[in-house]
C-alpha cells in the first residue's frame, strides 16, 4: 500500500535499498534515468524499476516527486554534515557562507 505523499521522514529513507539509496542520490543531482543507466552500467528498464520501488516506498506518486523528494534530502544530507563537523567540510575546500 502506498503511504501518503507528505513528509519523507528518515523512516522512510531507511526503507530505500543501498542501490536505491545510490540511485535516488543521482536522481536527487539531476540524472536522468539514461544518464543513470549509463553511469551504473545498467538498463533503464532496471533503473525505471528503481524508481517505481522507490516512489512507492516513499508514497510519492510522479518522477516529479520522486525528483523533489531527493533534492530534499541531499540537502539536508549537506546541511547535517556541516552541522555535525564544519571543520572537514571546510578542510575538504569546501567554503561555508560567511555573510558575503
């Protein structure tokens, strides 16, 4: 049964395979499913089979949402790793906003 389409809570992103997790990364970057099958050296018909996995096990609906809910959670994923060390982040060339 598909869940409701609202929040993706952690929950739901534990519930994601690590191919899927790896997957919906790409997505979340802006891959398209060719560009994704290419990369990962798989069909599309493989990475399309992803993706309906996906949308259902995240209650999403479209490869709109599907595209959405990842950027989402990139850039959380980001914000959380600067939050946790900024130190790295910042030895890793990375440059934090300083007001400027």
């Amino acid at each position: 049964m598909l869940r409701g389409a609202k929040n993706v809570g952690s929950s739901d992103i534990n519930s994601l395979t690590n191919r899927e997790l790896e997957i919906f990364s790409f997505i979340g970057r802006g891959f398209s499913s060719s560009e994704l099958a290419n990369e990962l050296n798989v069909s599309i018909k493989t990475i399309e089979t992803h993706q309906m996995r996906m949308k259902e096990k995240l209650g999403v609906h479209t490869a709109a949402e599907l595209r959405q809910k990842a950027r989402e959670w990139l850039a959380r994923s980001a914000v959380n790793r600067i939050r946790e060390d900024p130190e790295s982040v910042q030895a890793n060339g990375a440059r934090l906003y300083d007001g400027f």
